[in-house]
C-alpha cells in the first residue's frame, strides 16, 4: 500500500461503483424516454432507478456523518491528551478532520495558526508536514 499524503489522501470510488453509477444514470434515461408513452409499467422502472440513485446517496452521507462525528471524539481526546482540549470547541467539524492528518509534534503550531490565521480546511491539510495517513476511512 503507497503511503498517504495530502496529494492522494481522498475518497476515491473503487471502478465497480463507477460503473453501477452510470448503469443506473442509462437506466433512469431509458426509463424516462419510455415514459414518453405513459403508462404506469413504463414508470415503474424510472421510480426504482431514483430511489436506488437517492439510497445510495443516503447511506453514503450517513458514513460520512457517522465518520465526522468519530473524528470529532478523535480529536477531542487527542488534543485534551496534548492538554489543547480547550481548542477543539473553536474548530469547525471540517477543520478538526484537516487537523487530524497532522502529527503529534506540529499539531500545535498548525492550531496556532489555524485559528489566528483563520485557515481553511484545505490550507489546514497543505500545512501538515508530516503526514498521519488515515487507511481506515471509507
């Protein structure tokens, strides 16, 4: 396994997913090309195809959900452990996932100056040096 940095670190769809993804796309077209004609059997397939498209949609927001929210308790016990408890309460969800890619000894100046500097997510993750990949989000 090649090692995380900022450059690969993002979620990125295995090809069997892809692939089902556009399947469902032309299915959805054909379905409401068929639709031209109304019927209820011809809109029968075009309704499954969305709610597929629209579950898929949910269950992948309710794992990011899920994740951020580990993340958040994450972090919280590791800045405490690093006696900057205090400072997770002034960091933004997104801004504490940017922050747990950092190591241990640069943590707490990439927190300085997120929150003197006001740093985006992004600029938060383009500062780690020292890269903490996470292998186990999905």
């Amino acid at each position: 396994m090649n090692g995380q940095a900022y450059a690969n670190h993002r979620h990125q769809p295995t090809l069997w997913l892809v692939t089902i993804l556009f399947a469902t796309i032309a299915f959805v077209m054909a379905a409401f090309l068929m639709v031209l004609r109304p019927a209820i059997v011809t809109l029968a397939p075009a309704l499954v195809a969305l709610s597929l498209v629209l579950t898929v949609y949910i269950v992948r927001q309710y794992a990011v959900r899920l994740q951020n929210r580990i993340i958040r308790l994450e972090m919280q016990v590791r800045l405490a452990r690093l006696g900057r408890a205090a400072d997770c309460d002034r960091l933004s969800v997104p801004h504490l996932v940017a922050l747990r890619f950092a190591s241990d000894q640069e943590i707490g100046s990439i927190l300085d100056k997120a929150l003197a500097d006001k740093l985006t997510p992004d600029q938060i993750k383009r500062a780690v040096v020292n890269w903490q990949g996470d292998y186990m989000r999905t």
